[in-house]
C-alpha cells in the first residue's frame, strides 16, 4: 500500500483510508472491527469517522456511536494504537442532531474533543477535523445556489483564529497530534493557512472534500493550494456514493443499500448523471477494470491526494475496494477518463 505525508507532519498515511460512517447503523459493531482487521492486514494504517456518525440516517440517539466501535477495538487491541491514525470530526452549526446544531466555537471544540476520546478510548486523536464551516459552504449540491455575499468577514477570521488557538492548546495538552479541514473553500483555507503563519500556531494539514469522477469542484483552485502549501486532500465519497460502481442503475435500488436508505444519494442522482456513469462504466469494462477500482485508484493518484476515503458495508465490498491498491490506471484509461470528463463536466 503506497503512503503520502500528511501535510508536513512525520506522519505517513496509507493512500486509501477505511471509512466508517455505516458502522451502527447498516454495520455492527463486530463488523466494524473486521473491517479494521482487514483493512490493516492489507496495509491501511489511516481510518477516518466523526462524532455524528453513524449515518444512514443521522439521529440524536445514534450520535458518537461509530466512534465508540473503533473505541472498543482500541481498547481490545491496545499495542496497536500506534499502527492507526485515527481521523475524527467535531459538527459544525446546523445539524440539529449534535448539541442542537451549535455553532463551533471554542466550548463546543474543548466539550466534543473531550467526548470523542471517551468514545474511542484513547489518549489523543491524531487529525482533529472541523466537520464543515460555520460560514457554510458550497459543498454537497449547495453550489447551484451559492451566495457568499452574507458573509462577515471579521467574525470569520476572529472564529478563526480562536479555533486555532484552542488548536495549539489541545496540542500542547497531547489530546490532538494535527487538525484539519473538511468541506472547506480556497479563500478559507487560504485564510486559515494564512493565519496560523502570521501568529505562529498550528497549521491545517489537510482538506477533507467531496472528490470523484463524478464531482471535481477540487481540480482547479483548491488543487493549486494543496500542492503549493502541502496540504492535501482527503477525498471523501470517490465512489460517488456508489454511483461508480454501477449498482444503481436508473432506478435500481438493492435492499440493504445506502440509496435503499437515501433515494437521492444526497442529491446525486440528477438526470444528468447516468449517462456519465455509463460513460465511466464502459471504460472499466473495456479495459477488465474493475469499475470501483478504478474510480478509487484514479482518484488516490491525482497529484493533490494525500488519501481516499471510502467506505464499505460487505466483506466483499472491502476486498474489492482494498485491490484498488494493486491496480495501476494505464495512460490510455486516463486519456478516456479525461474524455467522459469533459462531455459530462459536472453530472449534479
């Protein structure tokens, strides 16, 4: 399994990152820890959650749940702590399910980080996440209708700056090893980078966003900033929800399913995107491809990629995700992957 620097951390991450938004909700808890098994044995070291998970749906009773099945593998498996980087996020304002939809601020970091360490039973979280902005954002379909005209400024960079101060204190008080950003623009990353340098305080190591062939809002801006100040994406749902793997088909549903749960996937079943979805499908089969592998190996390898996240709910589903390790993308599936592209540029 090859492994990427974390931003510029010592710390090294397997390139795929087992996700575990299913587990207590359409995965026990002795699924989960079989997955982490398997996943490790096969060279992941890297394993992302949040404190609203599990999803599918998120519910005020089932929140902090996930954390708690890896909390009891740690704590079954406790010489190993130190082979797992473990990712966690604190929620943002808006879902009323976590502390009825508070804002971050710095209580609500210095009560969730303390809350998520009881859950995963352990001394120190290795990358603390920020869920999505206070601002909000224009992530998941919210681009069609963006406005950041309402924005204040001032209040963004003051939050900002004491999130980064309670960042350096729960640094120094060992509880976290690096933070991170997730569902973030250019501007704010910018601005968060921007800020730590001027004070001298810990510096964002990643960007946890939406990346798949089917949804590449990252591959110009955001892409400039990775590269150039060493903070890469952790690309969230490169399967697309699925989508990718061809297993939802028009109105095709299979019982046990996340859009057995969720029809629309979160919005991403537009009119527009099954025609992209059979383009990318067709490349797979012409190539003996595997079509989930090779969706989860291009999006491993763009440039601006530290680690792709993605999530499964079946033994088989894990081994299959987990061979997109071995698979090497040749330049011709690149140049047809750029072909669909460009004829289906942003399918929802």
């Amino acid at each position: 399994m090859r492994k990427n620097r974390l931003g510029r951390t010592e710390i090294e991450v397997s390139e795929l990152c087992l996700g575990s938004m299913t587990w207590g909700t359409q995965n026990t808890e002795a699924e989960g820890h079989a997955q982490i098994d398997m996943a490790l044995d096969h060279g992941v070291n890297f394993i992302d959650t949040a404190e609203m998970y599990p999803v599918n749906p998120v519910r005020p009773e089932t929140v902090g749940r996930t954390e708690e099945i890896i909390g009891s593998w740690v704590a079954a498996n406790a010489a190993r702590r130190g082979d797992v980087i473990i990712a966690t996020k604190v929620s943002g304002e808006g879902n009323r399910n976590v502390r009825d939809g508070a804002p971050i601020s710095r209580a609500t970091i210095a009560g969730a980080v303390e809350d998520s360490l009881r859950r995963l039973q352990t001394d120190y979280i290795d990358l603390y996440q920020l869920h999505w902005p206070n601002r909000g954002s224009y992530h998941f379909r919210q681009n069609w209708s963006y406005d950041p005209s309402g924005q204040d400024r001032g209040a963004t960079v003051a939050h900002m700056i004491e999130v980064l101060e309670v960042m350096a204190e729960l640094h120094q008080a060992g509880k976290i090893r690096h933070f991170g950003l997730s569902n973030e623009t250019a501007w704010g990353m910018a601005t968060w980078l921007r800020l730590a340098e001027e004070r001298d305080l810990p510096r964002a190591v990643s960007i946890q966003n939406e990346y798949s062939l089917l949804c590449r809002l990252y591959d110009t801006d955001l892409a400039e900033l990775s590269i150039n100040e060493d903070a890469g994406l952790l690309a969230f749902s490169p399967l697309a929800a699925g989508l990718l793997s061809g297993k939802y088909a028009g109105d095709v549903a299979p019982e046990g399913t996340r859009r057995a749960l969720n029809p629309t996937l979160g919005g991403r079943t537009a009119p527009r995107v099954w025609e992209a979805v059979s383009g990318y499908l067709a490349i797979a089969s012409e190539h003996g491809l595997d079509p989930c592998q090779m969706a989860l190996a291009w999006a491993a390898r763009r440039p601006f990629t530290t680690s792709a996240i993605f999530g499964a709910t079946t033994p088989g589903q894990l081994g299959t995700a987990l061979g997109a390790a071995e698979i090497t993308l040749s330049d011709a599936v690149l140049a047809e992957i750029d072909a669909i592209h460009r004829a289906h540029p942003m399918p929802y």
